[in-house]
C-alpha cells in the first residue's frame, strides 16, 4: 500500500506502530515485519503527497534506531586495519544504482545474517543520484528499512562514492567546483553517510614532467575536503575519507603516484585526521567494455599495483590500504585475489544492474529499451552495435522507470532476488567477510554516534 494522506497512514498502521509527535513505538513487531515496514518505504518513496513522504522517513529512521539499526562511519575498523590489527577481507561497497534499492538491500542483508558478515557498504555516486532520480535520503531510508525487514541489527555504512571534481569547470572556475562538492558533502551527512570518497584523481595531469606536479590539484582539493568533512562531521563520529590517484579507465597507478600524492596531501592536510584510504587504478573501467555481441571483453587486472600501494599505505601511513574501482564484471574466480593482495575496498556496480536488467518481466525491460531508442539514439557512437549501444545507455532508463522497477509483482521480484542473492553469497565468501560480524561489533558501536 502507498499512502497517500496522513490520516490513511496513521489508520492503516494503528496495530503496529503507537505514533506521537515526540516518539514512536513499535506495537506487534510481526505485523511490522510482515507488511507495516513495506508500506512506509513504499509510501516514503512513492507517494504523492510530500508531507506523507517526510513522515514516512522520520518514522523509519526512528524505528531503525530503536530496533538497533543506525549508520555509521568504517574509520575504526580501517584505522584497526592500518595498524595492523585486523585483516584478511576486502570489503565490498555495492552501488545502489539499480533502482529498487530496498529489493537489493534486502538480499544482502539477509546474506549477511546467514554468513555472520558485517563488513559491507551501500553507496550511490553523485552521477548515480541523477541518472536513477535517487538522492542520499532515500538510499538511507531504503536501505535502513531493508535492515529492519530482514532482521538484521548493528551499523550501517552508507557511502557517497565519486564526490569528483569536472576537469573543466574546474579550469574555467575552480571555487565553484569546491562549492558545489561541499554542498554535497553536507547533504549526504545530513542523510546519514558518514563515509565520503573524494574524487580529484581527474585532475591529475599526466602530461607535466614529475608525480609531484601531476598529482598537485588532485592532493590540494583532497587536503581541502578533507578539512571541509572534518568541520562537518558530527559530534562522536569519524567520517571514512577516500582519496583517488588514478583516474579509472586511464593510465595504471603505481607506488610512486601514491608517495607523491600523500607528501603532498600531508603538507596541505594539516592536523586533521588524514583519509583511510585510496583508490588507485589497475586495468579496469567503469561498466565494463561491452563486446559487439554485448558480452563483456576481459581485462587484465594489475593486481601487484594494489598489493604494493596497499602495503605502502600502512607501512608508512598506518591507512587501511588501497581500493579497487570498476569491478564488479570480473570473473567470479578473480575475486578471491584481492584479499590476498590486501585490498581493503572494491566497489560494485555493474554487475548487480546487469542481473536485474537480466531478469526483468521481458515486458518492462522491452518498454525500458524502447525508451533508450526514442530517446537517446544521438548518443550512439560510429561503430557501435545495437548490443553495445543498449548495455552503454539502459541505465539512464532507471530514473524515468523507477515507479514501474517498484511495482513489479513480488513473484517477479523472487526471481530477480534469487539471481542477486546468488552473486551476492558468492561475493562475501571470495572477498572472505563471511564471519566478520563479531569484528565489526569490536571497533564500531552505536554508542560512538551521538545525534
């Protein structure tokens, strides 16, 4: 049910929930579960009335925290792995792209209650917001909601993935650039995301004679957010910083990158708390590179860039290492690598909206594709199949199809849960977070996220 009227939410949940204007109480906590959590984030994304929609959110975020829910920063568990104190995972942070965010929330955390896994991240990247018509507040509700109706207690770590500079605006009038990342800092740590990643790595120009020179704005604008977030964070709470060297899809990052990035960064950064980590490239793209047929051609990943400046970093920085963009379209089977190589963070997207694109109803999926056709047929590129030009552009068609992804029928839904679950279980056990709740519950308290 979508709620369309204050009064119509407040009846329809008269037996599960005691509402007041100062607290709210969950009355029969099995009809909450079974369907009264469905119907807020249903309502809280899909109504009309915009008064409902604020409601909805106050109520799921205070139900999330009374039933042990709450977001949180990862700095103390990276600060533990960059002592040396923790290790043996990669932690995986999965982009919320793929539009019914709740449905894909849900699959994880129910993978993460079956396998004992705490160390994972729900992001949305500032060019995903806009595609998938998706802003920080409804990923935090959706994915608090999702905690709620699987079961599933402790922290939640949100992440605003790619806070990233444009090269050229940045050229023509850098302060505005700076002005419109912080006034997304601010948004995402309104909504809860206390763990940013700041993205100046396109900045760098390789065409200057030494590191020091290309990595200069990229270091200034890393050293200056840094110092932005540390002023905003707030009370009790450490945000997670990530820095970027290499530029994803561009020219494979090495060791002296990083020593030239963080000598920089040190001088500009000052005393405040310095990133936990950083994002380096080794080989692969964002999205993947789709074949003629649609298929996506291999890549070869340099795995000795992460295990060295991973190494690097908390030999000589006490950071919890180096992170791995672009690659959720790997083989299976390479995922297992990156714990061995001592990869703290690897980010995934594609390969999720490639599932659920998979197992869409064909009916929706057709009318999504027929959209791309009538409405981004200028985009297709001189040699581009029709394969290529569809799996280039289908996620543009997130945003203007998102009520239909919702409504799709929960039998409909089962299918493209099964599929995602499927890859997700895969996923914990390669990068070996199986098992990691019990260290997630050491460094991270609610107790430490004061309000």
């Amino acid at each position: 049910m979508i709620f369309q009227s204050v009064s119509e939410l407040e009846d329809n949940l008269l037996d599960v929930i005691t509402l007041s204007d100062e607290d709210i109480k969950v009355k029969d906590q099995s009809k909450l579960l079974e369907f009264g959590i469905d119907h807020l984030i249903y309502s809280a994304i899909l109504s009309d009335d915009a008064t409902v929609r604020h409601l909805c959110r106050v109520y799921i975020r205070k139900l999330a925290k009374q039933l042990g829910v709450f977001p949180a920063s990862i700095h103390p568990l990276y600060k533990a792995i960059g002592e040396g104190q923790v290790s043996g995972f990669t932690v995986p942070a999965m982009n919320m792209r793929e539009g019914i965010t709740y449905d894909v929330a849900r699959v994880i955390f129910k993978n993460a209650l079956e396998t004992s896994a705490s160390t994972f991240i729900f992001e949305i990247a500032r060019s995903e917001t806009t595609y998938t018509s998706q802003n920080q507040d409804d990923i935090a509700v959706c994915v608090l909601a999702a905690a709620i109706k699987e079961g599933y207690t402790g922290p939640v770590f949100l992440q605003g993935d790619h806070y990233q500079f444009n090269a050229d605006k940045y050229k023509e009038y850098p302060q505005g650039q700076i002005d419109e990342i912080e006034l997304a800092v601010k948004d995402a740590l309104a909504a809860g995301f206390y763990n940013i990643d700041i993205d100046a790595s396109t900045l760098v120009d390789l065409s200057l004679p030494t590191k020091e020179q290309q990595q200069k704005d990229n270091y200034e604008m890393t050293a200056l957010l840094t110092k932005f977030i540390r002023g905003m964070q707030p009370a009790g709470v450490i945000v997670t910083i990530g820095g970027e060297i290499g530029h994803i899809g561009d020219v494979n990052s090495d060791v002296e990158d990083f020593k030239a990035f963080m000598n920089g960064y040190l001088e500009k950064v000052g005393s405040a708390e310095i990133i936990s980590k950083v994002s380096v490239q080794t080989g692969t793209s964002h999205g993947g590179i789709p074949n003629p047929d649609g298929t996506i051609k291999e890549v070869s990943v340099d795995l000795s860039v992460l295990k060295d400046v991973s190494q690097e970093a908390r030999e000589k920085f006490k950071m919890a290492g180096a992170v791995q963009h672009g690659a959720s379209t790997l083989p299976n089977e390479m995922f297992g690598k990156f714990p061995e190589v001592g990869t703290v963070e690897i980010h995934l997207a594609t390969g999720f909206l490639n599932i659920v694109f998979e197992t869409l109803p064909n009916e929706l999926r057709d009318k999504m594709y027929a959209y791309i056709n009538e409405n981004y047929s200028e985009e297709k590129e001189e040699g581009w199949t029709d394969e290529q030009f569809i799996y280039k552009l289908r996620k543009k068609t997130i945003g203007p199809f998102l009520k239909d992804l919702w409504l799709i029928s929960e039998n409909d839904k089962d299918v493209i849960r099964e599929a995602l679950s499927r890859e997700v279980l895969i996923l914990f056990q390669k990068l070996n977070i199986v098992g990691t709740a019990h260290t997630v519950r050491q460094y991270i308290a609610e107790s430490s996220i004061k309000e």
